[in-house]
C-alpha cells in the first residue's frame, strides 16, 4: 500500500462502557483510497467491519460510507451505520438537518433521527426469498439437525449483507448445532448469502 496519511478512529457500539459493544473502526477522508486499499486497511484491523467516510454524490447525503469486513465490501450493516454516525458527528461534523442524518452506502440513503437516548435508523426493506423446499433434506443435513421448523418456511434475506434464515423448533436445538461447515457453505453459496442465522421460540 503506498504511504500516506489517513484519520481513523475505533468506536465501540451498542454500548456507553470501552471495550464492550461491537467494535468499528472508522476511517476518515477517504476519497483517495481505492478498493485494494480499503480491503488492505480492513484486514488490518480485524474487525468485523471497517468503515470509510468519503463525500457524498447524493445532493441530499451528510456523508458516503463504504463497508469492508476482511472478506469484501458489504452494501450495509447495521451497527456500522451508527458507529459511523457516532464517529462523524464526533470529529465535529455538523448534519445538514439537525437531528437528522442521510447516509449514502451500497443500498442507497438510510436517514437516521436523533432520538432521546442516541441514534436510530430504519433499515432497509428487506428482500425475502423462500428457499426451494426440495432443498429442505440438504439444509437438515447441512445444519445436521433434525428439528428444522418447517412451518416457518427458510428464506434468504437480504437487506444489505444477504443471509439464510431459518427457524428450528426449539432453543436447546438451536444451542446444540453442530452443522457440516462445507455443506452449509454450499448451500449459501447456492442462494448467494453470506452465512446462516437460525432462531427458535424460547419458552
């Protein structure tokens, strides 16, 4: 990577406490740095993701944000969004609507409000895919379970960082997993998601 100078800081999110919440590093003054580079800077600082603040091209945006985790660029994500306001609005950035911001990122505009106790946004719309229900053998093997919930029917959803969806039938089932790596990753790779979420009722 050749030598020059960027700002960049470390915010924790979802937390007032150091050292907890989920960590994001947020680089500033970003226009000059390309792909490569933003890839270089993200793998750097292993985390889960890294933020660059570059100038917006949308006339209504306060600021543009590209998101890297160590594996790629993402359209968006959640906690990235906040912690990139937060920083923004800390290193002394003032928004164009006070109590209101406008990000520009891979899915278009996302307005946050300022609201009693921080930072709030709507995500958005998310896209829903049910999965082909002949692929419902071949997603029990992969996850290696046999409590699959399949009146809750498995999607990929997609809002931004794209992901499996699937409901098994109980908590305890959901702690027990211990899934076949390959043959979920096949299976992601299939629907084009990042990874899968499971979730059950808990009583």
């Amino acid at each position: 990577m050749s030598g020059h100078l960027v700002r960049f800081k470390q915010v924790d999110v979802f937390t007032s406490v150091p050292f907890k919440g989920n960590a994001l590093a947020v680089v500033f003054d970003a226009d000059s740095l390309g792909d490569d580079h933003m890839l270089e800077i993200a793998r750097w600082t292993n985390l889960s993701e890294t933020t660059f603040v570059c100038t917006p091209t949308d006339p209504e945006a306060d600021y543009r944000v590209r998101i890297f985790t160590p594996g790629g660029e993402l359209p968006f994500a959640g906690h990235p969004t906040l912690g990139t306001a937060h920083a923004f609005l800390e290193s002394g950035a003032r928004p164009r609507t006070p109590g209101r911001l406008i990000q520009q990122c891979g899915v278009g505009r996302v307005a946050l409000r300022e609201q009693a106790d921080g930072w709030a946004f709507a995500a958005p719309p998310a896209r829903v895919t049910p999965l082909d229900r002949s692929d419902d053998a071949a997603l029990a093997a992969a996850l290696r379970s046999d409590a699959l919930d399949l009146d809750a029917e498995p999607c990929a959803v997609d809002n931004g960082a794209p992901w499996l969806v699937v409901r098994l039938k109980s908590a305890d089932a959901c702690i027990g997993l211990t899934p076949d790596p390959a043959a979920l990753a096949a299976l992601t790779r299939r629907y084009g998601t990042d990874g899968v979420a499971v979730y059950a009722p808990h009583a």
